[in-house]
C-alpha cells in the first residue's frame, strides 16, 4: 500500500512540475522574502488565472489529445497511431490530458474553498462553471471517471473511485446552475478583472456561457434518459446565451514567446519543428473544395485560403520527391490544380512517408495564425505566421448550429434553415474576425457580406431546401464541422451523437477520393487501409489503471461508448 500511494504521490507531484513550468512567473505571491517554512495562500486571482490557461490546454494540440481528436473527425491525418483510430491506452497526450484535468480540479477546490470562505462568491461562481466544463470534458473522454473522490488526496485517498458517467453528467448540470447564481450575485469585497483570462471579469458574459454550455450539453443528452424537458424549457425561455462573437467562450493567445511562448499550440507544433507535424486531411479538402458527389458538390467554400496555406503554386511539380523524368510526382496526395499537398487517412502507400518539407500544406491563418494562402506559394519557417489565433472553445456560430439542429429536430421553435443561413454568417465573420486579430502582415480580404460568400450560403440554402430531414441534419452537421475547424473536441462528440459528417472509410465505396490529375499517376483506393474500429471513448490511461486500485479493468474502446451516443 505504501508503495502504491507513494508511486501516486510521485505522479502527480511530477506532473505538477511539469506543467506548472509555464505558469511560474504568475506565481508573484512567492516572494523572496516569505517565510517559506509557513507558505501562504495563493491569491485568488493567480490561481484563477492559471485554471484558465489549464482549461485552454485541455484537448488542444501538441502536447494534449487534440493531435488524436483532429484525425478521428478528418481535418487532419497523421503517420502516428491516431492514424486507423490506433490511440493506445498509453499514449502520452491522451495522458497528459487525464493529467490536466485532475490537477487543474485540484487548483478550482482550492479556489472554491478559499474564495467561499472570503466571501468572494464570483470567483467560487467561474470556479464551479470551469469544474462543470472540465467534467463534461472528462466524461466525453472516457465515461466513468473519478470525480466525487478525484480531490481528496491530502485526506489519504489514493485510489478514488470511477463515478457513474452520467452521475457526473448530473452534477455538471447543477454546478452550471449554482455557478451561474453565485457569479449573478455579485458577491465579493475581491473580483475578477484582468486574472480573467476569458470575460476580464464580466459577470454578465459568464452567464452567457453558463447558459449556453448548458443548452449545448441538453443538446449532446436529448436522446438520453438524463435529459430533463422542463428544465430546457426553462432554460430556453430565459433566452441569455452568447449573442455575438463578443461573447465567444476562447483563450486569447497572443505573439509573446518569454518567459513562456504565448502562441497558438497548432501554430508551435505545425510551424515550429523540421519535420511536417499536420497535415490537412485530403477527405476535408475534397468536401471543401465541393469535389465530394454526396454533399456540396460543386459549391467551393470561400474560407479555403483562410484554412490552410499551399507551399506549392497551381501547377508546381512537387519538389522534394517528385521525379521529372518520370513525371512522378512521388506524393501520396497532391492536386496539381492548386498545390495541395498531403497524406491520405489510412495510407500504406510507397510515397506516405517521404519527407516533404517543402511541399506539404499547413494550417492557415484562421485554425492557427499561420499563413493566408495567397496563391503565391511559400517556404514554411516558424516566421511564416504570428501564431496570433484564439484557442476556440464554445463561440456564437457555433450556438446558432445547435440551435439549427434543435430547431430541425423539434425541441426550439423557428426555422432551422433559417437558422443554419444564420450560424454560415457568424462564421464568417468569425474568420474575419481571427484575421483581423493575427497581427498579419499579409493582405487579405473580407470575407463577410463577399459575393463569392454570398452565393456559397445561397447554394447550402438551396441544398438544404431540396433535402430530406435527415440530409438536413447532415448539412447542418456538416456546417458546424467546418465552422469550427481547429476545435476539435465538440466535432467528436457531434459525430458520435449524430453520425455525420460522413467521414472518409477506406473500406467503403470506390473511388474514396475524386482527385484524378490526369498525369498517369492515379490515386489507388487500395494503397489506404482501416484495420481498427472508431473509437467510441478513449482507453483509460493505463498509468492510472496501474495505480488505482478502484479502477475498473481497461475497456474495449471500440465498442464502450459515451451513455449519450445512440
């Protein structure tokens, strides 16, 4: 037992270290002078501020499980395990959020506990909503998890104990609730202001999102036993969710790189290392690009540029493998039309594994503050973009697709269409709106209110207008996948629930892909492969199964799934 709960103890402390790293110089409070033998109480406001960049790190990209997210929801591939839904219970980002999560728990009780017994009820009201948000997250993951006991190591418990799932559910719910009157009663000789890395201190916009994560919850639960009818209607009715891109639930990140870098982790990880890190999926492309025959088709999105940035020109042979002799362009995905450059899900092609730093396609300007893509072509360096691009978590456009979808499935009134035209307009404006922000040295234009805008929305609405009721909720799906690209937590929850957007399948119909360059170098539909089952839930960490005795034994991630997916 002694060996057990020191091995946990030295867990936690070491992760601690490690992530407390960027977070040092908030922690003022430790001043040289202090009697270090009697420490004090952090203030409320740095431990508020570091919960804040812990839950902006929860599922992002990197260093969190966002790598994995991103290539189960198809913007992104990958040649690591994530590829054929491959993650293990192992995997050290997967870990890293389990980590996260419990660690940053630990830092809301604390803050909880010192800000109730000061009377400072706003700071307890955005703790127990952050704790909410973390759960839910929590649950998405993997199910059971330990909650009612996940705090209590000071006590002794070493090994808590897996919660029901949706009895966490539940008390998400009711924290949402107490949060939200606790941060409405403007209670407290202290407040939040610019520790608050969200709503600098706006109580009126942490109602807002409390309420607007609530719908969106009701939403994911509306098929499940736990979803409550009068309570949603209550909720609707109070009518006070996020009511412009003001009101976006995100981290602002920003071009700082000391003491720590303050950069958008996609950006970091895309932009920052030799090798090419992301690759954009040739499955999202294709649907963008309006090549898929089943959804779209024909209708070019207007946001490609903003999403991703070719190194190559129109019509530039590959460089790093292409063969000029031979006219092989040695590339596992590549459109000689435009210069898109990547790996195909699922590829066990010759050309999957070539290095093409020079060739491949990254993020663009609106998913990271990388490059906009001009049609001119670039060489990627870490100087290619600013990194300036908010880690987006719950934002207007993405509220006006749930709504869209609760419409269409008859829980709100009004016209989901109508609905879904709107959620478009948001989200370009939301594009807009990144740009504008990035600092940029670049040019680039409006998107909002542009012809070519307008008459993309007007061919989604005549789409939508022809369809039955379940394409219907495919666009709307489908809308919302794109919208939010570079978010990709609620994309998996979506597809889950929902099914769609349809993803890529290498074992369905030929031909997968519609790219045809006619150069006499096909793409092979036999050269991808699937020889896993979709994730449903994630494995548990398999360090915490080790240590814990009141874990249950690992699960059959393939088949375990969410109580909320039906």
């Amino acid at each position: 037992m002694k060996t057990i709960k020191y091995s946990r103890f030295l867990t936690y402390t070491l992760a601690w270290l490690f992530l407390s790293i960027p977070f040092i110089s908030c922690e003022k409070y430790l001043d040289v002078d202090t009697d270090t033998d009697s420490p004090t109480t952090a203030p409320l406001g740095q431990l508020l501020t570091n919960i804040d960049i812990a839950i902006a790190n929860t599922v992002d990209f990197r260093l969190w499980s966002g790598d994995m997210l991103s290539v189960y929801t198809h913007q992104f591939t990958a040649r690591e395990e994530q590829d054929q839904y491959g993650t293990k219970a192992d995997n050290i980002n997967l870990n890293n959020d389990w980590d996260t999560i419990y660690l940053t728990l630990t830092d809301i009780e604390t803050l909880i506990s010192q800000a109730t017994e000061s009377g400072d009820m706003v700071y307890v009201g955005i703790a127990e909503i952050l704790k909410a948000y973390l759960m839910s997250v929590a649950v998405d993951l993997w199910g059971d998890v330990p909650f009612s006991e996940a705090t209590l190591l000071e006590g002794g418990t070493v090994s808590p104990v897996f919660d029901n799932q949706e009895a966490v559910y539940q008390a998400v719910l009711d924290l949402l609730d107490s949060g939200k009157a606790k941060v409405a009663s403007g209670q407290g000789l202290s407040l939040p202001a610019s520790d608050d890395l969200y709503y600098g201190g706006s109580t009126t916009q942490w109602v807002k999102f409390a309420n607007t994560y609530k719908l969106k919850l009701y939403n994911q639960i509306r098929l499940s036993s736990l979803f409550n009818q009068a309570d949603f209607n209550s909720l609707v009715s109070e009518n006070n969710f996020l009511s412009s891109i003001a009101d976006d639930f995100q981290f602002t990140h920003t071009i700082a790189q000391a003491p720590s870098d303050e950069r958008n982790q996609l950006f970091i990880d895309a932009y920052g290392g030799a090798q090419v890190a992301k690759y954009i999926s040739p499955w999202f492309y294709e649907i963008l690009m309006g090549m898929n025959p089943n959804i779209h088709t024909g209708n070019k999105d207007p946001r490609i540029p903003y999403y991703w940035a070719n190194q190559l020109t129109p019509g530039q042979f590959p460089r790093d493998q292409g063969d000029t002799t031979t006219g092989d362009p040695n590339a596992d995905y590549w459109d000689s039309s435009t210069g898109f450059f990547s790996i195909r899900f699922g590829s066990i092609g010759p050309d999957r594994d070539h290095a093409v730093q020079t060739d491949a396609t990254f993020p663009g300007i609106f998913p990271c503050g990388g490059r906009y893509d001009d049609g001119q072509g670039f060489a990627r360096t870490i100087a290619s973009g600013t990194g300036v691009a908010p880690r987006r978590i719950l934002t207007y456009d993405e509220f006006l697709y749930i709504q869209a979808e609760l419409m269409h499935v008859g829980l709100m009134s009004g016209d989901a269409g109508a609905k879904l035209r709107e959620a478009m307009e948001a989200s370009f404006a939301k594009v807009d709106q990144v740009v504008a922000g990035s600092g940029t040295s670049q040019s680039v234009p409006t998107l909002e209110g542009s012809p070519e805008v307008i008459a993309f929305m007007d061919g989604i609405d005549n789409e939508f207008a022809a369809a039955n009721d379940e394409k219907r909720l495919e666009l709307i799906m489908t809308q919302k996948w794109v919208a939010t690209f570079g978010d990709s937590m609620d994309q998996y929850n979506d597809y889950r629930r929902t099914g769609y957007p349809i993803l890529a399948d290498p074992n369905g119909p030929s031909p997968e892909y519609q790219l045809d360059n006619g150069d006499g170098w096909p793409l092979q539909d036999n050269l991808t492969v699937l020889n896993n089952g979709f994730q449903y839930s994630f494995f548990w960490p398999q360090p915490e199964l080790n240590l814990n005795q009141n874990a249950p034994e690992q699960k059959d991630a393939t088949t375990v799934k969410i109580f909320w997916d039906n």
